[in-house]
C-alpha cells in the first residue's frame, strides 16, 4: 500500500485478531496470527493498552477489546468529565483565585458541565448546565478551534479575523475572552484532550479583565500556566500522553 | 526558599490515593490506585494487604516524584478506611489471611452469641458503642477463632493486629526491621476494645472479646509523630494518622462544637464536632473519637454511619451493568424527572445508622412495569438522600443541634442531581468546600500541624473556601417531605425481609 503508515496497518491487524478472539489469546497467539515477532507486537499492544483499545486481564495476561475502543463512536459522558476534572478544577480555582468552568460541545452548543465558585466565599450560583456563546467567549474559541467544522477548512459564517484567531488559539494552545461577551470580564481557557488527542473540553479561568491581563491585553503569567498546566492534568487524568 | 509540601495516603476501601498539599492546603499532586475487592462467599469482602501496602509505596512515590524539585515534603499523614481488620506475622511481614473489610458480615453470629451475654451491657458502657460486627473487635476475634495457631501465636506476641494506618505504619517504618506498631486514638475507638473515655484497652473488654492484649498495637494521638516513614524517605515524619471519616471533619475544617461534615463515598458518614464532651446517644448515631493533637484532651464526636452509598453506584456499574462508569448514573437518572414511584433499600449488609439492623437485607419496593432502568438510577441516587435524612434526624435527636447547612465531599459530591436532592430532602442548604479531597487534606492538616507547617487549627480554617453550592427549593422540599413516609415503609419492609 504506498503512503500507508506500517505501525498502523499492524495496529489494525491485531485489533482485528483481538476482536474475533473474545479475549481468548495473549501476546505469544497474537504475534503468531499476525505474522509479527513478539517483541514487536509486544510493543504495539503496550501502546494500543495506553490509549485504551485494548484491556488485558491481569491475572492471565490474555488480551481483549478496550472501553476506548467502544466508546470512539460516543462522546465522552458529560458527568464522567467533570467527576474526572473536578480535583484539577478545584485546585486551578484554589490557587488562581478565580472561578473555574469546564465546558464541552453538546451538539452544536458549548455548555457549562462543572463549575467551582471563585474562592472568597460570596454570595455565588451554580452555573451547570448553562450555554455560552461560542465566539465572545474564551471557553467557546477553544471548542470551537478545535471542533472538526473547523480544522483545516474555512469558516462560513465569520470573517476572516475570526478565523485567524482561531488559528491562533489552535497553534499557541489557549484562547482569551477581553470583555467580549461581559464588559469587564475577562477570561483565560485551554482544551482538555481525550486519550487518542482529540478535544473534548475547555477548562477556563474567569474573573476581572484587569486581573488577568495587563494594560496591554496580554495574560498575566502566573495564570495562563496555571490554566494550561490545569487542562493539562485533566487531559492526563483522561489518559492523554500516557500516565 | 522552597515551598513546604505535606504528603497525605488516603486508603480507602476502593482505591489507595496519594496527594501533596501545599501551605494554603491546595492539592499539588494526585495519584491513585484501585485495588482487588474479594468477595469469597456472600457477605464476605476481603482486601489483600500486601497489595495495599504496594499501592501505597507506589502512589507515594509517584507524587513524591511528582512534585520533585518543587518544594520539600515534610511530613506525612495517613487516613485509613476504618475498622478493616489486618493480622499479619511480625518477623516475617505476612498477613495470616486477607484483611477483613468494615463491610464484611461473617461475624453475624459470633456477635448475636456476644450480645446475649449477660456482661453485654459493659460495652457500650466502656467503648460508646453497642456491640456490632461493623467494629474491627468482633472480626480480629473470628480471625483468631479460624486461623490455625493464631492465638496461641497471638498470646506468644508473634502475630500483630492493626486496622489499616497500623498496618500501613508498621511496614513504612521498617516491618519485620523494626517496624513501629501503633494506632492512632480515632481506629483504636472504632474497635470495641478502647476505654472511650480514657483512651486506653480496657483490660474487660479485651476479656470480654477473648483478645492477647500482647497482638495490641500502641494508642497514639492522631496529631504528633509516629515514626520516620523510611521505606519512603530516608527523613520523613509520619506526623498524623486519622481514620478516614475523622479526617474528613478535620479537613472540613470542623474544629468547633457543632460543626458536622458528611461524607459521600463507599459509604457515607455524617460526623459532628462535640468537643471535649462524650455525647450519651439514644437516637441512633454513636459517639465516637474525632481527633487528639498530642498534649491536648480528646474531642469526640457525634457520627451517623451509612454503609452503602457510592456502593450502590458501583452496583449499578458491576453487578447490574447498567452504566460504564460511576458518574454515568447522573445521565441515566436525567433520561426521566423522578422516580416512577420507584424505592431502593441498600441494605446489602444490613443497616447501620440509625436502625442498626444487621439482618435487614436489600430491597427494591414499587416496581411497576413502567419503571425503567432511569426511574432505577434515580431511586439509586435517592436511596443517598434519603439516607442522609435518616442520620441528620437522628443526630439532631442525639445533639439537640439542627443543621445551618451540610458540608459535603467524597467522589459523590460531584453528582449534581444528588447534592440537589440532599438539599431538598434536608431543606438546608449543601455546601462542598475547595477541596473534594479532604479525607487526604485532613490527614494533611494533622500531619502538617504536628511538624509546624502550620501554628493551629485556625491557620487551617482561614484555608476552607466554598466550592459550590445546592441551595434547597421550598416547593421540592415540601414535596419530598411528604414522599418521605414512603422511604420509611421501605426501610421496614427491608428489615422484616431480614428477620429469620
Ligand atoms: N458522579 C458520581 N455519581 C454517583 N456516585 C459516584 C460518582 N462518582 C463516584 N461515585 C461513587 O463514589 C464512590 C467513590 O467516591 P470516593 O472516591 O470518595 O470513595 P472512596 O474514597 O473510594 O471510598 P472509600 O474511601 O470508602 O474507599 C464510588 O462508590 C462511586 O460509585
Ligand atoms: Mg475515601
């Protein structure tokens, strides 16, 4: 096959024998069906286990079809997210002194699936469940970065400085919102990537522009790292880049 | 300079975790570990110690690694699921057999046999509590009625028992190579053997239970220095050990007389601070030990147990296979409005707080052939609420105190529809603090506070900062207090269903 990618090509050949074996063989069968020395298919089953394509029994060693696998046609559940997200929110609040979100793509809509209050104990509402605008908001730039309508192909419906940003937002890795959707507010988010890469949530900080930009509009440091720092733990608590 | 860092383990019954707080007692580092449940014949659930042990290390070591370069982490402190019950040989390391889990109920008979015995009534006298097989006491006599040799070897002091902070304790500090044997005073209550007021074995309970006083580890204040944890760190403290519950109140920053946290997560425990007094109970909670800072005298505490809560979740998960994952009953239960008249009594080993039934067995009441498996996530979830009803009655019964508000955590606390409805069913608003972790924070705060990380507990307070919050609706609360009655017949239903 020219231009074919041969790890892949062997990847997909022990799916296949793990999958019509019903957990039923370990390495030692599985390189023997698929004509690859054991070493070999060691190492490509190691990383299809990392990524969750494959499980294996801990006491027989014996290979079977991972839940990553089955759940690559469905989205990641919305509750399942934020139970995972909820100790690096917590601590992304705690140490920004900010009020966090996370927020995912409920079909065409960026929806509000965790929220922890800003950290001086006022009077503050839940927001779960809550839709944002996804152009004025920094949590919705990065979903909307990184939503498939939008990767490698052009927007219809905003100009061409909306695109740019959005290009941006995908190259550097976070997005900023400067008083866009509220006046006064600001806001910081980066993705939150599943285990195969792909974005599945934004997790953002928001609080006065003033407090988390400079006069210059550029985010102060300490809180941008803490937010791509945040995103990324998540992304690792979701198996993203291995343990 | 570099940050001054507090490693807490968190030992569970489902998982061992690790984490790392700095001074404003925010997480730096997290890992976790499930472990091996067995359940050899029904109604037996069993831990393999040996496997903790290695979790432990390996979590511990991880964080360690983790935050390297950051900062120094200068001291330990240890939370433990309690009245787990662990025998193990003390030269060579080795358990006699599995540990016995708080939830295991083989020692049903063996308690009933105890319970008629006209010295019975000496127990809860001397310990605070009836005589139930939740206590370790009961099991750590079966352990030794069933293991060949063990007391004889026991009374030789060749064999060792601990609940899981000991277990943990000993093999930190060296096992078999001088490992130091101790309890903190919050396990050692939970035990049945502790004289509650002056914190020391009672020399009648243990010849009331049959137990070698020579297998008995030490009893320590939970706050103070207990060893050089040396299989981790050549110079670490382990400054604190609490069982997990307490360390929960303590990490809620529950400090004074009256404040109550409950906890959600294989069970759930609503604890309230009493202070220096020993609350007489008569309503259906139990008093128990809260926490000791060495030099200081002994808080206690009001507590209302609930075996079966996220459990019941992860029946849904394993034994029905309902949902993939936990937090997926809360999209199961938002695929209907309520229950569909549907009730779940999760009586699994019987009930403890406030009924105290260890016959009562589970039971799903109101089943039509419209209920669907989301009228059954729901009632899954509600059996929660209706639960931390029961306990909250009961305690202020016990208290004479109500409830401004209820301070949550555990893994639950991140289900949405459920923080909802324990704020509906109590009518009190349900707060959940910066911290979901505050078994780990609170094992943090002890050890922390003993090595000077922080000068007092009101250093610890001024770290707690709301989270969220559920604030109950007049309309939902009127409703569910007239659903209630419902529960109530269901509760009785599952406790005449276990009568013999
Ligand atoms: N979103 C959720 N909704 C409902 N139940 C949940 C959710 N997330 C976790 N659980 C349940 O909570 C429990 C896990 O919570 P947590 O991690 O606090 O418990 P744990 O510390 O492991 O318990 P323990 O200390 O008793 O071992 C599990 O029983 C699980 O079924
Ligand atoms: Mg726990």
């Amino acid at each position: 096959m020219p231009g074919s990618v041969q790890s892949i090509e062997r990847a997909a050949a022990i799916l296949q024998v793990v999958a019509a074996s019903g957990g039923r063989l370990g390495v030692t069968d599985i390189a023997e069906a698929v004509g690859l020395a054991k070493t070999t298919t060691h190492s490509l089953l190691r990383t299809l286990l990392l990524v969750g394509f494959v499980d294996q029994d801990r006491s027989t060693g014996r290979y079977a079809l991972g839940t990553g696998l089955l759940r690559l046609g469905s989205n990641l559940d919305v509750n399942e997210l934020r139970a995972r997200a909820s100790n690096w929110a917590d601590a992304l609040a705690a140490r920004s002194g900010h009020a966090v979100r996370l927020a995912t793509l409920v079909g065409e809509e960026v929806i509000v699936v965790h929220h922890v209050f800003r950290p001086d104990d006022s009077a503050q509402v839940l927001e779960v469940g809550v839709p944002l605008p996804r152009a004025t908001t920094a949590l919705g730039k990065v979903l909307f970065a990184h939503s498939h309508q939008h990767t490698g192909q052009r927007t219809t419906r905003s100009g061409a400085g909306a695109t740019a940003e959005l290009a941006e937002v995908r190259a550097r890795g976070w997005a900023t919102e400067r008083g866009e959707h509220e006046p006064g507010l600001g806001g910081i988010a980066a993705p939150v990537r599943g285990p195969g890469g792909l974005v599945v949530a934004s997790l953002g900080v928001s609080g006065p522009q003033s407090a988390l930009f400079d006069a210059r509009g550029v985010p102060r440091s300490p809180v941008l790292t803490m937010v791509t720092d945040a995103a990324h733990s998540v992304s690792r608590e979701l198996g993203h880049g291995g343990g | 300079m570099a940050d001054r860092y507090v490693l807490a383990v968190d030992q569970g019954t489902t998982s061992t975790r690790s984490l790392v707080f700095d001074r404003g007692g925010r997480m730096v580092a997290v890992r976790q570990r499930e472990h091996r449940q067995f359940f050899p014949r029904p109604g037996w659930v069993e831990h393999d110690p040996m496997e903790i042990w290695a979790n432990t290390q390996r979590t511990a070591a991880q964080v360690l690694n983790d935050v390297a370069g950051r900062g120094d982490v200068v001291a330990l402190g240890i939370a433990n699921q309690r009245e787990t019950t662990v025998v193990w040989d003390r030269a060579t390391g080795q358990p006699v057999l599995r540990a016995l889990v708080w939830q295991d109920t083989r020692t049903a008979d063996l308690v009933s046999e105890l319970a008629a015995r006209p010295d019975a009534d000496q127990v809860a006298e001397r310990c605070g509590m009836a005589i139930a097989g939740y206590f370790s006491g009961p099991r750590l006599r079966w352990i030794l009625d069933h293991v060949p040799r063990a007391r004889e070897r026991a009374e030789r002091g060749q064999l060792l028992f601990g609940t899981m902070e000991t277990w943990l304790i000993w093999n930190l500090t060296g096992g078999p190579d001088g490992g130091v044997h101790v309890t903190d005073v919050t396990n050692a209550s939970r035990t049945l053997l502790m004289d509650v007021r002056t914190c020391r074995w009672d020399p009648d309970l243990l010849a009331f239970f049959g137990i070698p006083a020579a297998m008995l580890p030490e009893i320590r204040p939970s706050i103070g220095v207990l060893g050089v944890a040396s299989a981790l760190s050549p110079a670490l403290p382990i400054a604190g050990a609490l069982g997990d519950q307490q360390a929960a109140l303590f990490g809620q920053a529950c400090f004074s007389p009256g404040e109550a946290k409950c906890t959600y997560g294989t069970g759930s425990f609503l604890l309230q601070n009493t202070g220096t007094e020993l609350v007489h109970t008569r309503s259906g909670s139990i008093s128990t030990v809260a926490y000791q800072l060495a030099g200081e005298p002994v808080r206690y505490a009001l507590e209302g147990s609930v075996a079966v809560a996220g459990a019941l979740v992860q029946w849904l998960r394993d034994g029905l296979g309902l949902i993939g994952t936990a937090p997926e009953v809360e999209t199961l239960a938002r695929t209907v409005s309520d229950n569909g008249g549907c009730y779940v009594v999760p009586a699994f080993s019987g009930l403890l707080a406030p009924h105290w039934r260890g016959e009562a067995r589970g039971l799903v009441a109101g089943l039509t052939s419209y209920v669907t498996k989301g009228h059954l996530a729901r009632a899954v979830l509600e059996a929660t609420g209706w639960q931390t009803r029961d306990v909250v009655r009961a305690m202020a019964a016990d208290s004479g105190l109500s409830l401004p508000a209820l301070r949550v955590d555990g893994g639950m606390t991140t289900n949405n529809l459920l923080m909802q409805f324990v704020a509906d069913a109590l009518d009190t608003p349900v707060v959940r603090p910066m911290v979901g972790e505050t078994v780990s924070l609170g094992a943090a705060y002890a050890a922390g506070l003993a090595v000077g990380v922080w000068s007092d507990v009101e250093a610890l307070r001024r770290n707690w900062h709301r989270a969220a919050q559920w604030s109950p609706s007049p309309a939902r609360a009127r409703a569910l207090t007239e659903e209630y009655p419902k529960w109530e017949r269901a509760v009785q239903l599952s406790i005449a269903w276990g009568v013999p």
